[in-house]
C-alpha cells in the first residue's frame, strides 16, 4: 500500500499545471468569495478589487466612471467588473447578471424609504 502511495505521490507533484491555471485562477479560487462578500457589502468589494486586480481597470475607460458606480449603484458596478472579467466582452448572460445588479440597486434605493415610513 505504501508503495502506491508513494506512486500517486510522484505522479501527482509530476502532473503539468491544468488548462485553467491562468491569471483567472483567481476567479477560480476566490469566485464565491468575491460573490458572498459582494452580496452583503459591494463597495467593500469594489474597493478591495481595486486594491488587488485589475479587474475595474479594464471594465470601466475612467476612474471617474467606476466611482460614479460605487458611489451610486455599486450592486451593478459590481456585476458589470465581475462579468467583463469573466467574458470581455460580456455576453447575454452576462447582461442578466448585470440587470439583476441594477434591480439590486434600485430595491436598496426605494427600499429605504419604505422603511422610514411609521
């Protein structure tokens, strides 16, 4: 049995780097994470994909236009960085993932003013 081990071991650390073992790779391990942080605090999660990828570089042409997003509809903005670094450029789906973004968007807007009323 050790014998196979041992084997397996050899091979394993002698496997070439799979097809997907790529600049994406963070996507690939970080996805979901970037998604569930997204989901509760999106201007968290645009500022810290600012600080460490470059995914808002090449989605937006302009700091100023990726601002205007965080600052007022960061659910889309989110969704609009996330979809370009998948699939540039981005697909149908795509373009789902970003309206549910700005639907996210708009029931935090009108959302907070049905909270406010006695």
């Amino acid at each position: 049995m050790n014998m196979l081990n041992a084997r397996l071991a050899v091979a394993v650390r002698q496997a070439p780097c799979p097809a997907r073992c790529t600049s994406r790779s963070l996507w690939a391990v970080g996805g979901c994470l970037v998604i569930f942080l997204g989901a509760i605090a999106p201007r968290f999660t645009l500022v810290v994909l600012e600080l460490f990828t470059n995914w808002n570089d090449r989605a937006f042409d302009s700091f100023w236009i990726g601002f205007f997003g965080w600052l007022f509809a960061p659910y889309s903005t989110l969704a609009y960085s996330m979809m370009n670094a998948i699939g540039d450029p981005i697909n149908g789906f795509g373009w789902v993932i970003v309206a549910s973004g700005f639907v996210a968007d708009a029931a935090s807007w009108f959302g907070s003013g049905r909270r406010r009323r006695p």
